[in-house]
C-alpha cells in the first residue's frame, strides 16, 4: 500500500473522529449504563448534559492535540 494513501486515510479517519465521536458516546453510554435508547431520549436531562460534558471534552483534547497528530501521521520517515 503506497504511503501517501494511507496517510490520507489516517488524517481523514482523525478529522472525522470528531463527528462520529458523539454517536459512540451514546452509544457507549447506553450500553454501559444499561439504560434503553428510548428511555434516554425521553428521560432525564443529567444523562444528557453528561454526555454533551463528554463530548465537549473529547473536542477540546482534539483541538489541543490535532497539530501533534497531524504532524506525527504526516511525518516522513
């Protein structure tokens, strides 16, 4: 496999971390908790904002961490 594709993928995979983070956070947070999806949605609002913390979290640390990522992927050897 040529290098520069499976850079792009790695840079491509890290970017979009961002978006798919929130529904693995539900996800996880379902399953771990054991608590129903619907029962989620339509409950108390404590499971909600915990979930935003969590995600709001994860976006700070990308953002701290994405000039380092991007430079250790990109990173000839």
């Amino acid at each position: 496999m040529n290098d520069n594709v499976l850079t792009s993928a790695l840079v491509l995979c890290w970017r979009w971390s961002v978006f798919l983070m929130f529904p693995l956070l539900v996800f996880g947070y379902v399953e771990i908790l054991g608590v129903p999806l619907a029962e989620f949605d339509n409950g108390v609002n404590h499971h909600k904002w915990l979930l935003v913390a969590f995600y709001l979290l994860y976006v700070l640390l990308w953002w701290r961490l994405n000039r380092r990522v991007l430079a250790l992927i990109t990173r000839r050897r």
